[in-house]
C-alpha cells in the first residue's frame, strides 16, 4: 500500500537559519555544541544586469537585491546538518521570531545526558532558560530545557533514555509491521 504524503519522502536532509554574525555562530556551533565544520559557500546575489533581476525573489522568496554573503554548513551528531546563512537585504528584520510568533521555531538536539549537557552550556556562558521539565501524557519518559544561542534563537535539549511513553506503549503495534515490511 502505498505511503499517503509526499512521494518518496525518506527524511529530514537539512535545516537553515540565517544569523547577524557568522563567526560567532561558527564559535557556538563548533566549540559549545561540538558541531562538525563541512564547507562553505557564497558569496551569491542576482544583479539588475544579471539576465535574471528577479531570481533572489522567485527562488528564495526575498529581495530582488539580497546578497547571500556566505553560508557554512555543519553536521550535528550523527545526522542533523545545520545550512547557516549571513545575508545582507535591503529589508532584512532583526527580530528573532519566539516560539509564538508566526514563523517561530527552535531546533531541538538529543543528548544522553541532559544535565551534564546543560552543565556544559553554562560552563560557556550560554542563557539556559528555567528547567529541565519533565513531561508527562504521551512524552512521560522526556525531559527538556530550552537555550539561546548569541543570536537569540532557540535551541532545546531532550532526553529520555528509557523512551517515552507513546513509544513504549506503540512498541509492540510497530514491531510486527516492521517485520512484516522487513519479509
């Protein structure tokens, strides 16, 4: 039977976010979270007299004059890869949208050991919010705290080396399946 969604869908490739300074960035990423440096790319801008003014726009969906200055990518663990941006847009916003903006998001990273890793990231200076929270329901078995990087966006730390509630009561359903797929 064949998967409802989008067609051949087999995993998240990346994520991308864009930050005011790219070094700082590039210090957090690798010597607080232990990110791994891939490579870089850029500059990269669309000119009046490029052939093609409005390519930023109907690729990207910004404006036509935007330059990306740089991006750098990063590998995170054993499979987040992180595609970080510095661009430079004559009607950039700095606002770092919270959680309940529209548009608002954090990247959420898997650690072992949650309260040595929130350990670490205060030995570093970073803003640690209030925490960790244990949760309940579907999630029992999860603990989480939330962090901002220098630039203000929202990372959190989950753990739950037990797994959480919904998985271990979902088990034994998606055992059989899995080996029924597996035949």
């Amino acid at each position: 039977m064949p998967h409802p969604g989008l067609p051949g869908l087999r995993r998240l490739d990346h994520l991308g976010f864009t930050v005011p300074d790219l070094d700082e960035a590039d210090r957090f990423l690798v010597e607080v979270l232990g990110c791994e440096y891939l490579y870089s790319l850029g500059p990269f801008r669309h000119d009046v007299d490029s052939g093609d003014p409005d390519w930023m726009t109907t690729h990207l969906n910004i404006h036509p004059r935007a330059e990306m200055v740089e991006n750098r990518w990063y590998r995170c663990g054993d499979q987040a890869v992180f595609e970080v941006f510095h661009y430079r847009s004559p009607d950039q916003r700095d606002a770092v949208p919270r959680n309940s903006d529209i548009g608002g998001h954090h990247v959420a990273l898997y650690v072992d050991d949650l309260d040595a890793a929130v350990e670490h990231l205060r030995a570093h200076g970073v803003r640690v919010l209030a925490g960790p929270t244990a949760s309940s329901g579907p999630a029992q078995g999860n603990r989480w705290i939330y962090f901002l990087a220098p630039w203000g966006m929202q990372f959190e730390l989950v753990s739950y080396p037990g797994g959480k509630a919904w998985d271990r009561e979902h088990a034994a359903v998606a055992a059989p399946r899995q080996r029924s797929t597996d035949a």
